[in-house]
C-alpha cells in the first residue's frame, strides 16, 4: 500500500489492487500510521521517504541476474512498440514465450509498473544499459 501511494496511486487504487473495500484500506493506513510514526499515508512524498529508508537490503548472492543477451533484445523491441505476436514471429517462438522473457526481464532490473510507466522504465534501463556498454567499450584496459 505505502509503495502504491508513494507512486502517486491513492486509497481507492490500493482498494482495486487488494481487491478490499475502502474503508478496509482506510483501517489499514491508521495501523501503518501507528506502527511506521507516517503522520499522513496519503502523502506521496511521505511514504517514499520511509520505504527508501526502510528498503531490505539483499544479500550479495540473492542480487538479480542481469538479463540475458535475448531478453535484452526483446525488451528493445517492446519498447519500439512490437507486439509480442510480432517478436514471436521474428523469433520464431510463441507470443506467450515472449511474454514471460519480458517480464522475467522486467523483474530482473526491477520495472515493476505496467503500460507507459514500464515502457519508460525500460527505456531508461535501456539507455543506462547502452551507456554502460559504451564506456565499457572505451576503457583502454578492455
């Protein structure tokens, strides 16, 4: 719910996400409220602040994998705006293959939003990726 509301969503949208009523979510934001010392849930900037600094940190073999060269690919033409039916043809493999090498690749550089929200996340992860390569490439000691 706090990483919902700290994303810009409200109770009525965390309500829809849970499948609970609003009141439900209300209930459970005065608990939050009262075990977190978050004075207003509703506050975007607020519940981000205390999820940043109450992120677990993961352990240095629990780190997720980067994803593989056909994953990447794929996430370069989702963002391009293919179908998943039009990469499984060009890939000759299932639409519903390419879907899940997309969202395993989604989770592995950790875009969890849907639609244009992760178009843009993986654009961005993309252009990092690009850069990171580059520089790579560039390094005399390469």
């Amino acid at each position: 719910m706090l990483y919902m509301i700290s994303r810009g969503g409200n109770y009525r949208d965390c309500a829809d996400h849970e499948g609970k009523n609003v009141e439900t979510i209300h209930v459970i934001a005065h608990h939050i409220r009262q075990k977190t010392g978050i004075k207003d849930t509703r506050d975007h900037a607020e519940c981000r602040e205390f999820i940043r600094g109450h992120r677990p940190q993961l352990h240095p073999d629990k780190v997720p994998k980067p994803p593989s060269p056909k994953q990447i690919e794929i996430l370069r033409l989702v963002v391009q705006g293919q179908t998943y039916k039009a990469i499984a043809t060009h890939f000759g493999i299932r639409p519903q293959t390419v879907q899940n090498h997309a969202s395993c690749a989604c989770i592995r550089i950790g875009v969890n939003a849907k639609g244009a929200a992760r178009l843009s996340g993986i654009a961005t992860w993309l252009e990092h990726y690009d850069a990171k390569q580059a520089d790579a490439m560039n390094d005399p000691a390469f």
